[in-house]
C-alpha cells in the first residue's frame, strides 16, 4: 500500500527505527510510492449534514379523499331536497 503523506512516510522511519515493523514492510510502502509528489498532510474529507425532509402525504390518496368528501357532500344535499 502506497504512502498517503509526507507524514506518513516519516511515522513509518521513525517505526522502522524504533522495531515496531521490519525493513520489508517499510521498503514494500516506499515502492508502491515511488516517486510521487505527496502531500504534507491528508484530511478527512468532511461529510455534509443532509437536510432534514418533511414528511408528505401521497397527493394522489390525499386527493381522492377529499374528491369523496365533496362527493358525499353533495349526494347528501340532493337527497335531503
């Protein structure tokens, strides 16, 4: 796995120094970089907040309901004449 950073190539010499990884793995890292142009350092990308979403009724239900309530209005009025 290639290096992401300038400071992470230095946190794996100062590992490679201390014997908490071995020459191998540290060589293997610095191959698969080769000579890229890397950064100082590498940020999290940040993660936008989504909007909070009103819940809606369907307007097609929404609309037939009140369709059948006119409708049960008005049969009810020409019966009662």
């Amino acid at each position: 796995m290639p290096f992401k950073s300038k400071a992470q190539r230095r946190k794996f010499a100062q590992l490679l120094v201390e014997g908490k990884i071995s020459d191998e793995t540290y060589e293997e890292w610095n191959r698969e970089t080769g000579r890229k142009k890397l950064p100082e350092r590498v940020t999290r990308k940040r993660t936008t907040k989504k909007a909070p979403t009103s819940r809606r009724t369907s307007t097609g239900s929404a609309a037939k309901k009140s369709v059948r309530k006119t409708a049960r209005k008005t049969k009810t009025a020409t019966h009662k004449k």
